[in-house]
C-alpha cells in the first residue's frame, strides 16, 4: 500500500524509457564536475550578497570626511582610538586621532 506518491514519479519513468544508462566512472565525473560548477556558482552569489550588504549604507558623495574615517565608522570605532595616517610615498604627511567619544551618533 502506497501512502505517499511522489508527483515527479512520471519525469523518472520517461528518463529511464528514453535514456541509455550510464556508466558509474561517467557518472562520477561528471557528478565531480557540476559539483565544480556548482561551488563556483555558489561562492559567486555568496560574494554578490557580501558586497550588497557592505555598499547598501555606503555614504553620499558630498560627505567631508575621508576615506579613512569612512573605513573606520563601517568597521565600529566605537570602542577604540583610532588613528589615521595620510602617507606620500614613504612619509608621513598627516596623522588624524578619532576617539571614540566624538563618533556621530548616526
């Protein structure tokens, strides 16, 4: 007595009706392959994902601040001072100090 049928029962008999089988080392490599193919997939919307929720807050271009305060407001500098330094070659040209209690409660 069958409970349960599966609905895509009909699909599996026109693919053994209609399909020669193949061969278990075909089989595995192509299994080996779209495992390949589907990492890729997968490790590409995983990227895609990333890179939507890191630039969905990303500031107007008419802010007054640098890049480097933009960095550290995303990465929560609230806890620690952090210091910015504007270097031209191997010189420093320019340090900046954000402390934490001057970070805009936005």
């Amino acid at each position: 007595m069958v409970i349960y049928k599966r609905p895509t029962r009909w699909w599996e008999k026109f693919l053994r009706k209609n399909m020669a089988p193949i061969a278990p080392g075909t089989a595995q490599k192509w299994k080996g392959r779209l495992s390949a193919v589907y990492m890729l997939v997968a490790w590409n919307l995983a990227g895609i994902a990333a890179y939507k929720i890191f630039f969905k807050s990303s500031p107007d271009k008419d802010e007054d601040k640098s890049s480097g305060e933009i960095y550290a407001d995303r990465l929560s500098r609230r806890q620690n001072k952090v210091y910015i330094y504007k270097m031209d070659g191997f010189t420093v040209k320019d340090t900046t100090v954000l402390d934490p209690l001057e970070v805009d409660k936005d």
